[in-house]
C-alpha cells in the first residue's frame, strides 16, 4: 500500500481518522462556499448574510428562525460562526505555509552544506525557540495594528494588506505565526537532510555530476514530504487557535467574523444568560481543531517510515 491512494485508504480505515476527514472536508467546503459569498457580495455591492441584523431582534435565544440566536446588533449568531470558518482555514494555511517554507528551506540548507550555513541555522532556530511565541506574536500584533510602526512603514502596511483585501490584523496574523512556527520543523529537517545526504543514491548522484539544485529537488525534499505534510497539518490547528486567542484580545482579526471576537463579545453577557454566541465559536473551533489533530496524527502514522515497519 503506497502512493496517495495508499496513504488515504489507511486514512479511512480507521473509525476515528475517518470522521476527522470528513469533518475536516465539511468545513473545506463550508470555507470555499464563504469565500465565494464573500466575494459575489464584493462584486454585486451587497452585504453579507453575517452582517445583515435586525436591532430588534437582538439577544434572540436559539430558535427555528436563528439555529444558533443573534448577538448584540441582531447579527445571526450561526452565519458568524460559519464566516469564522472562513477566517480560520485563512489563517491556518497561510500562517502554515509561511511557517513550512521557512522551517523547510533553513533546515535542509543547515543539514545538506553544514559548516557555517548549519552554525547559522542552529543560532537562529536557538533564538526563536527562546522566545515566547504567543507573547511574540501579541507583540508583533501591537506593533502592527496600534500605530507604532513609523508612518512610511504603517502606509505600506495597509497597502498590502489591500491590495491582498485581508483585514490588516489577519496580515499581522499570518507573518507573526510563520515567523514563529518553523523551529521544530527546521530542527527534524536538519537532522534528515544531514542524515539522507551521506546515503548512496546521493553520493552517486555527486558522483555523476547531478548538480546541487537537482539533488536537493529530486532526491532530497521527496524524502522529507512526510515530515512537512504532517507539521504542517499540526501547525495548522496551532495557527487557528493563536488566532482565536490574538483576536479574543483585541489584536487579531477585526474586520472579518472571527471566532475570537464572537468569544470577547459574547463573554460580556454570559451573566444575563446570553451563552449562545460564546458556545457556538467554541464548538465550530473544537470541531476542526480536533479533526486536524486526529489526521495529523494518523498521518504520522500512515507516512513515517519507521512506523510502518
């Protein structure tokens, strides 16, 4: 059993890894829909159904008119929730992507040359391991979002963010978690490059005269998918809950439905008895963040080598 088809059927084979994929596929889904929603809305002048309220329908408790009630504004409490799905996967793929290819890049040049370009590696992958990553990343935040960056720099800030259309506290989001996600990446790379680069399809490949690029390309990277797939699922689950907490304090994403905002608001009115809006960003989070988890570590098994033996 080998290729991707091998690697999904064992995916499917078990009870539990086979939910988490579906869950993990309905919320795939439920993000492109969003997405598409979004940007017909965009296009056709029109407000999205999760700002659409009624001031005199608020604080309405769940019903067959509003599965999951409205919030302070009339705001459907579960057309929020299933925007915020679109935020999450947003902020989970980029924010791991960055993260991968940093992790990737650093860790196989540090194993594959060594000498300097691996001492460099270990210094940097050492400092960052040092820091804090939530703090960092809260920090990062502020320095983005709160008008601490010199006015050349905040202007050219705000222009990327919309010229991408990304809410700017999305963007900090995104470059604050792939600054901060590659270390242990980096660190089993390191270890992998350095191992596989002394193996005889390798030395054989020097010896014809394969250039650099091709080695590391052609026989090298292949050797480390398994690795990268499965961080960057785990990665991915990671991203979405630092963004739930960065934006549940006011530094994340605030311009977009976000289930760290539906959290903060709904937090205010647990003591009036308002629990809907804070239970309905809860379970849509622990939903997608346990599928991912699952899969991540169905995946580990599904692709390291030693494990399958």
């Amino acid at each position: 059993m080998s290729g991707k088809g091998g690697i999904f059927r064992r995916l499917m084979s078990g009870k539990t890894s086979a939910l988490a994929v579906c869950v993990l596929a309905f919320y795939l889904v439920v993000g492109a829909a969003t997405e598409c929603h979004v940007a017909y809305c965009h296009l056709t002048g029109t407000t999205p159904v999760y700002k659409r309220g009624d001031m005199s329908e608020r604080y309405q408790p769940p019903s067959t008119g509003h599965w999951m009630g409205t919030d302070y504004a009339g705001k459907d409490v579960f057309w929020k929730a299933v925007f915020g799905v679109r935020t999450a996967l947003r902020v989970g793929f980029v924010g791991s992507a960055i993260a991968s290819v940093i992790g990737l890049t650093l860790g196989v040049a540090a194993g594959y040359f060594g000498g300097k370009v691996d001492s460099f590696a270990v210094w940097l992958y050492s400092v960052f391991a040092s820091i804090p990553t939530l703090l960092f990343i809260l920090a990062f935040a502020l320095l983005l979002r709160r008008g601490f960056l010199s006015p050349k720099l905040a202007s050219a800030f705000d222009a990327v963010s919309e010229a991408l259309g990304t809410d700017p506290g999305m963007m900090a989001l995104y470059l604050g978690i792939g600054m901060t996600g590659w270390v242990g990446l980096c660190k089993v790379a390191r270890g992998e490059a350095a191992r596989l680069k002394n193996a005889a399809y390798i030395q054989a490949a020097r010896t014809v005269g394969v250039s650099t690029p091709k080695i590391v390309f052609r026989h090298l990277l292949p050797n480390l998918l398994h690795i990268v797939i499965v961080y960057f699922t785990i990665r991915f689950a990671y991203a979405i809950m630092t963004e739930v907490i960065v934006s549940y304090l006011g530094l994340g994403v605030q311009l977009e439905p976000s289930w760290g905002v539906m959290i903060a608001h709904g937090q205010q009115r647990l003591w009036r008895g308002v629990w809907w809006e804070v239970a309905a960003a809860t379970s849509f989070m622990f939903l997608l963040v346990l599928s991912l988890h699952v899969i991540g570590d169905s995946l580990r098994d599904a692709l390291d080598p030693r494990l399958k033996r």
